[in-house]
C-alpha cells in the first residue's frame, strides 16, 4: 500500500523491449536505500516488483496488461518518474490509500498558473467519472491529489509549489498521459450495494 506523497523524481536509465513485456531500469538514490529483491516501488503510481538493484538504480519487469493499461509504455530513456516506497506499518498516512494499480490514463488538457499554485485540468475516461467526487481523492502519476472541480469527461486539480517542483506534473504539459487510480473505498462500496440489491 501506497500514500501517493512521492519521495522522490527518479529518471529512467534503460528500457528492454522483451516482446509481451519491458524491463525498466530506474534511478532513485531515495527509494533504493535498503531495497532488496521483490520490493515494491511505485512508478508513476504503478507498483512495480524490484527485479535487482545496484547502487541508487533499480529494474523492473513491466507485463502486458501494465503497459495497456497505464502509461509506462510511453517511457524511454531520460523520462522523469515519480517514485515511492509502500508505507511503512505504523507510518503517518500523509495522502490516502493508493494500492498502485492503475485504473486508466487521462491526459493533461490545460494549466492555468496562479501566482503561488497552478490549476491543472486532465481528462477522465467515462468509466471512472463514477468513482470521482469533489474535494474527494484521485491519484495522478501517483499523487494523492484533491479533486477541485469534476465534470463528465474531466476534473481539475490544485497544485502547490512543493507538488509543481518535486513530481512530474511540475512538466507535464498539455497533451501529456497521466496514470490515473480512483479511491479504491469508491470501488468497494459500488460492487457492495451492487451484491445488496442482487440479493433483495
């Protein structure tokens, strides 16, 4: 489990197209520190397993059904990433609980500067806009963000400095895909009331 409050901007050192799948090699001097084989690491909100580790870089085998679903397929050499570590058991849970499994990818379609946060609106497939509230939670590329506003195909976020300077969505530009995963208790409670109303 994930808290969406990113370590660290890692960059991408290697891809290897392995036919079905990829193995990404990454640098993160941050979240390497102690990591052994068969840890978890969030990229871009997507929970990747170590493969091995070196140093302050990491790899990681990407499967099919991850590269389809998210937007790692687009990364190449010297691509930034945003990268966390699973919480810790007893850590301050500082974002919400992000599980680091992609639900689809939305685009950025607008930012609008402020002179000390920047309004950043993205795309929202028709299938999620269910599950997105406002001033509720979504994680994009692993952020735990609080939605502004939400429309039928799109919502906008807020960003501070410290977000803007420290995570992708500080270059991200208009066009660009991001990874999106909704509050996974959303997801529960439809597929609860759901089985309700099957019974009754």
């Amino acid at each position: 489990m994930f808290t969406g409050i990113v370590e660290e901007l890692g960059e991408v050192t290697a891809v290897e197209n392995l036919g079905d799948s990829s193995r990404f090699r990454l640098r993160g001097p941050v979240v390497t520190e102690g990591a052994q084989h068969g840890d978890s690491i969030a990229v871009n909100g997507v929970c990747l397993t170590v493969v091995e580790h070196d140093g302050d870089e990491f790899t990681a085998d990407v499967m099919a059904e991850t590269l389809n679903r998210s937007s790692l397929g687009a990364l190449a050499v010297g691509s930034r990433v945003n990268l966390e570590r699973p919480t810790a058991v007893g850590a301050r849970l500082g974002g919400h609980i992000v599980q680091g499994h992609v639900d689809g990818t939305g685009t950025v379609l607008e930012r609008r500067p402020s002179e000390n946060w920047e309004l950043v609106t993205v795309s929202l497939p028709a299938e999620l806009a269910r599950y997105v509230v406002e001033k509720g939670s979504i994680t994009v590329d692993g952020i735990s963000l609080t939605v502004v506003e939400v429309g039928a195909d799109r919502f906008t976020v807020s960003l501070i400095p410290t977000t803007l300077a420290l995570t992708t969505l500080g270059i991200k530009q208009p066009g660009d895909p991001v990874n999106l995963e909704v509050d996974v208790i959303a997801k529960y409670v439809e597929r609860l009331l759901a089985g309700q109303g099957a019974s009754e």
